[in-house]
C-alpha cells in the first residue's frame, strides 16, 4: 500500500470505524428542510417508512435489573461539570447491558447518566443497523435534548469501548468527535471487518461476556467536553437548530451522508465550489441515458446549484461500482480525487475542451542528478495532481515544501553510477518544472506505525501551520517559465476529526472572491470565521486544555493569484 494514502483501503486494513448519527433519542419536530433519511441513515435506500416508525421507548428505571446498569468508573470531573472550562476533564462511564446473548430488541436505549449539567445516553443496536450489518453499533447521545436552551451545540471528543474483562488490552476501542447539537444529538460507530464482531463478542472464549450466566456485556463511554456554545461568547457563533436553512443562510446546500461517506461529500464540495472546473464539467457531452460517473457529476454539480435543501449522493456512489456496504467504508480521499479526475480528463478526449483538466490541476517535477565533481547532470519530468508533503517534524507547510525539496547527497556507498565517469558523488533532489492554477497540497496525517506489532496506520496530530497566501517561486527549477509568480491563496481546508480506526471528514471552503469562509458539514452549510477555518485546524494542542486535537486539516486547496478571477467567476446555471 503507497505511503501516500491517507487511509488504508485494502481489506486486510478495513478496521477503522465509519462515523453517523442514528435515529434521534425523541422523534424530532418537523424539519421541513432536512432529509428524512437523517432518522435512519444505516437502513438500505428501499427502505421507505422508517420516517413513520417511531424509535423504541427508552427502558426505564424499572426495568434496570432486567437489562441493564450503570456503573461510575472515577469522581474526577464530577460537580460542576462545564462551568470551569479550563478545570473541564474527561468524563467516563460503563453500562453493562444484562443478558446481551438473549436480546431480541433491534435497539436499546439506557437510561440518562448525568454528571453536573451535562447528561448522557448510550444507544445500543446488538444486530446493527443495516440489513446486511450483523455487527455490533454503538452510540453516545445528549439525553433529554428538548431541554436545552434553543440552538445549543456541544463539541466533543469521545470514546466508546467494548470491554474484555480478560485482557484489557483487547478492549475494543474506537473515537472520535462530534459538533451534537438539536439536529444531530448522538454519534457512534458501526464496527466492519473481515470477522464479525458479533461473533466475536457472543464467543465466551474471547473475553467480553461476564455475569452469573457469561451473558452481560459491559460498553465503557468517555466524553470530553471541548466547546460549549451555551458559554460563548463569539457574536458570530451559528448554531444550527432544526428550523436552520443552508441555502437561506448561506445560499449553498450540503450533502447528505449515506453512512461514511462525509470524505466523499467534503471532495465533491470542494470541486464544486470552483466555478471554472463546475463549467467544464457541464460541457462535457454524456449520453441522456445510462449511468456514468461523469453524468453523475454533472447531475450532482447541477442540483447543488439549483436545490434549496441539501442532495444525495446515491447516483454517484452507484457510478462507482460501489454497493451499500462500500458506503459504510472510508475509501482513500487523495485517490478518490485521481480516480474522478481520471474519469472526467478522459471524457473530454477529442472533444473542445481535450486537456482543459490538465490545464487546471497537472503539474510538473523535475527529479534531476548532478553530479559534484564531474560535469554530468540529468533530469526527468514527473506530472502530478497533487502534492504529498510529510506533517511530521514540519511545524509549517513552507518547512513541508523545504523537506519535499530538500537535497540529497548521494556519495560513499551510496554514489550515483554514471556511464562516463562511473561511481560519482551526486546530488540529487526535487523542484517544480510547473504548477497549475489549482494546486492540491495532501498533507500526510496517516502514517504506518512502524513501532506497532503489526505495522498498524496512526494518525499524526502534530501541528502544522500553513498560510492563506503561499509563494513558491523559490522552488522552480532553472529552465522553469518564471514569467508568472507563483503566489497562491487559500481556498479550501479539508478536515479529519478523530483517529486512524474512526472519524469524521468537513471542509471549510470560500466561494467566490469574497473573504468569507464556510463549513461544509454532510448536509449542513455555516458561515465561519477565518480563525475556525484555517488556525483551528493546524493540529497541535487546545489553547485551554492539555492534549492533541482530534481535527486537524489533511488537504490544503490553493489558488494561484493570476488565474484566481477567472476560476472563481459565477457560473450561468443556463
């Protein structure tokens, strides 16, 4: 597997978590400009009255000793929880679901579990959630949501763990993180692998039942309270209630999320909202009939123009090949991009616009050899799309371009053989032959672990810094055109909230020339600052807690300033 993806894709490395809200804890009020399908997402696209099918009643206090208790794992953080931000601590629990081996129920739901003013629920699917999904899904939940002030949200890390009371050390162990607030009170996790967990945890023999009978099976939960917005005191703050319109607010829709596919929605927003490529997509002839990937994008580019609520990304998917079950798997963001691009550059062959694609998003690098002592040099020219550059001992994304480019000196064992004067000590290293208008940095936040036992990825939070205007003209080649600087402006921030087994992808984009920036979160579009754009997504540690965050942006979308205009010129839906 190339180093350079930014998730595992292969089978063998499926066992990361596909992050989504579950069916709310109350029916939620009306909501006439958001999706139905918010209230079971999981459940296959032919499944059509789930909307009408109230959630199960919540098991009661009473009924405790029948399936369920709850168990406080420490007095650190209790009292007044959330007042202090600066004192705020991680706040852990287990609930111990009685009798699990014999539960028929499709979904339980615990009782609250308060500590200060903050009040939790697991929800527990013991079959999961979709048709063809036998595994375990779990949820955390903001319990009695109706009661909170209007527009609350709560930013949050959190952890839900499957406990083996054997090994610890085979607890299951996912997290993430998650914005709850009135339209989406709860997030979790369904667990995909080539073994299901299921079986796994029904096994006496591995570890997680336990009790009298080896039937219970105990759910630990951490949750950590980052950012309350019932305590802020930014002005601009935008909550989003269940009244919230994406395109009254922002004039842009978002996309609904079909289970994982939060990085698919991040890419697809992120190539629309540049209006030059959204053109060239439209002009590409397809045929009126049939499935396509290009005619899929065209379709989908057009009803996030013209919709008022936000659009799903089912035609797409399908184009691809994929099935329900890919929906739920988190596929490797940076090649998604390469395939589409692929796809799209391909369909415009022998046509007006051949090579349009090329013009906007190749670029060229020189890889040249030059000798030291002797007079001998080479070079070859590699095309690209995008550039990959290392997060780790890079506090800054200049410092990143340096490394990229950083040379080597290949001499003792290491000399470069040449054909005329043999073995020679040699430089050797990368500079940029060209760069296209629009430039995508990949920034490496998944890397494999070459400490673990089994070679496993993790995902570095370090912190990385990177500007909103960016010069790379130093970095040219000699024989490079310099007649147009090479002075870029930040356009779009992809994020990933969470870890390497579990997470969540949003983008921060602007859409036209104006400084604004929004967020492009699934189906919800806000207007944001520039600081929770761009400075809040370097990684690194919180300004007023110890630890790393959990968001931090994995690719940069840049700009360059002689082109910017003409890329970013409204288009005529006509």
């Amino acid at each position: 597997l190339p180093l350079r993806h930014s998730l595992p894709s292969l089978p063998l490395l499926r066992l990361f978590i596909s992050f989504f809200p579950s069916p709310p804890l109350p029916p939620p009020p009306p909501r006439p400009n958001h999706s139905a399908n918010q209230l079971l997402l999981l459940l296959p696209t032919t499944t059509t009255t789930t909307t009408s099918t109230p959630p199960p009643t919540p098991i009661t206090t009473t009924h405790n000793e029948m399936f369920h208790e709850y168990r406080d794992l420490g007095e650190e953080g209790l009292g007044d929880f959330g007042n202090d931000r600066d004192n705020r601590g991680p706040f852990t629990f287990e609930f111990v679901v009685k009798d699990f081996i014999n539960i028929q129920q499709a979904k339980i739901i615990s009782d609250m579990y308060a500590d200060g003013r903050y009040k939790w629920q697991l929800i527990v699917f013991p079959q999961g959630v979709c048709s063809d999904n036998e595994d375990v899904s779990i949820y955390v939940g903001v319990a009695h949501s109706e009661t909170l002030p209007q527009n609350w949200a709560r930013e949050c890390t959190f952890k839900l763990s499957i406990v083996n009371q054997l090994d610890p050390r085979k607890t299951i162990t996912r997290d993430g993180s998650h914005v709850f607030r009135e339209v989406e009170s709860d997030r979790g996790f369904s667990y995909a692998s080539d073994r299901k967990l299921h079986e796994l945890v029904l096994n006496p023999k591995e570890g997680f039942l336990h009790g009298a009978n080896m039937s219970d099976l105990t759910i630990r939960c951490t949750v950590q309270v980052i950012y309350d917005t019932t305590e802020s005191d930014d002005e601009d703050e935008v909550v989003v209630g269940y009244n919230y319109s994406s395109k009254a607010m922002t004039q842009c829709v978002g996309l609904e999320n079909q289970g994982a596919t939060c990085y698919l929605n991040s890419l697809m927003q992120s190539l629309f909202h540049i209006p030059e490529l959204r053109r060239q997509v439209y002009a590409i002839e397809t045929p009126e009939t049939g499935r396509s990937i290009t005619r899929s994008v065209q379709q989908l580019f057009y009803f996030l123009q013209t919709s008022d609520v936000a659009c799903e990304t089912t035609d797409l998917t399908e184009s691809f090949g994929w099935t329900s079950s890919d929906s739920f798997i988190q596929h490797d963001v940076q090649e998604l991009l390469r395939i589409l691009m692929e796809n799209l550059e391909n369909k415009m062959k022998g046509t007006l616009n051949a090579g349009m694609f090329a013009d906007l998003f190749r670029g060229e690098l020189s890889n040249y050899l030059k000798c030291v002592n002797v007079d001998y040099s080479s070079s070859r020219i590699e095309e690209f799309y995008d550039v990959s550059l290392n997060v780790t001992d890079c506090p800054t994304l200049t410092a990143a371009f340096e490394k990229f480019c950083e040379e080597e000196v290949l001499d003792g064992e290491n000399q470069y053989k040449t054909e005329e004067f043999g073995f020679q000590d040699t430089k050797k290293g990368i500079q940029f032959a060209t760069l296209p208008p629009i430039l995508h940095v990949h920034l490496k936040r998944f890397e494999i672990d070459y400490l673990s036992h089994n070679l496993s990825f993790k995902k570095v939070n370090d912190k990385q810094s990177f500007p909103t205007e960016l010069s790379l003209d130093h970095l040219l080649s000699e024989d490079a055109d310099r007649s147009v600087p090479q002075l870029f402006h930040l356009h779009g921030v992809l994020v990933h909230s969470g870890s390497v087994n579990s997470g969540h992808y949003y983008a921060f984009l602007r859409i036209s020339m104006d400084p604004q920036w929004y967020r492009f979160d699934d189906d919800i579009v806000t207007k944001v600052s520039l600081k929770k754009a761009v400075t809040d997504n370097f990684g690194g540690s919180h300004d007023w807690r110890a630890g790393q965050k959990s968001n931090s942006a994995y690719m940069l979308i840049y700009l360059r300033d002689t082109e910017r205009e003409h890329l970013l010129a409204p288009v005529d839906i006509q």
